[in-house]
C-alpha cells in the first residue's frame, strides 16, 4: 500500500464531474487501497478519488474509528435514488484544511453502487454512513461542502477559503 498526495482546494480536479469505472482490475483494487491508507494517515472518514487527483467515480468510507464493527470500504459509480429528512451537521474534508462548518443534508437516503468486485448493490443508509456517502458523492459532481453552507457563514469564511486557495494553487501549478 502506499500514500496518495491529497490535493486541495484550489486545484481543479476538485471541480470536475468525475468519469464513470469501467475496469474492476488490480489497478482499481490497489487504488481502493491506497486511498483507505491515505484516508486514514488523515483521520478522515471518507476520501473521493477526485481528492488524490483522479476523476474516478469512486470513494472510500472508513467508519472504523467511531463503530470498529465497521469496516472500509470502497463505493464505485455510485448513485443516490431517493432521499428522506434533512438535518444539519458539521463538516469538514482533506482538501479544504482547518475549515468546518454545518451543512444541511438528507438523513436517510437510498443508494446504489458498485463493489470493488463490480457487483451491483442497493442498501438504505442513515446516520453518519448517509452523511459522509453525500459528501463523497458530492466530490464526484465537483462539488465541495462548502458550496452547501449558509451564505452569512461562507462571507464569515471567505477570507480564509480565498487565502487556503492561493496557497495551494501555487503548490500545483509550481
Ligand atoms: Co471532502
């Protein structure tokens, strides 16, 4: 296994929808495994493949710190069928640094995905197994948590999402 360099806001792989996997291979296999290492060297529960600079439909959950019955897992070309309630909650993500804030999503939601074997696979999800699957998603459609926050509450965080930015956006074009 190995480290994946996490790439941050800024960089515009973060921005793309990302391409559907065709190929259930050793590659995509070792990439699952790469990013559950990667996630977890970060403390982070979950981590989209657009978030290691690859527009791949696929991201990783790993809940095992707060339910060790729980193990990581990969989710490829997912998708979310229907959803049900909405609650507020805090969030924060790998490519965006030192920044939380609530965001109010569904609670309960039906999804589809594929397993790292290509099987096809529909489960009901609630809790924070249903919130990180939304932020996940959301990576594979270019969009991050704080595109869903309150308008008074991304002013308030502005200054600091536009100096994370220019951080990292010299980092990757050199
Ligand atoms: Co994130």
């Amino acid at each position: 296994m190995a480290i994946i360099p996490i790439i941050k806001i800024g960089h515009p792989t973060l921005r793309k929808v990302a391409q559907p996997v065709s190929d259930f291979d050793d590659e995509l296999n070792s990439l699952a495994e790469n990013m559950i290492e990667t996630m977890r060297l970060g403390e982070g529960i979950g981590l989209a493949a657009p978030q290691v600079n690859i527009s791949k439909r696929m991201f990783v959950i790993d809940l095992k710190l707060i339910d060790e019955n729980l193990e990581a897992k990969a989710y490829i070309n997912p998708k979310i069928l229907s959803t049900e309630g909405s609650e507020s909650f805090e969030e924060g993500c790998l490519s965006i640094p030192g920044i939380r804030a609530e965001v109010i999503r569904p609670v309960k939601i039906e999804v589809q995905y594929q397993t790292i074997s290509g099987e096809q696979t529909t489960e009901e999800l609630d809790g924070l197994t249903a919130r990180v699957f939304q932020h996940e998603f959301d990576h594979l459609e270019g969009i991050l948590f704080i595109d869903k926050i309150a308008p008074l509450k991304k002013k308030l965080l502005e200054p600091k999402l536009k100096e994370l930015e220019g951080v990292f956006a010299n980092q990757w074009t050199g």
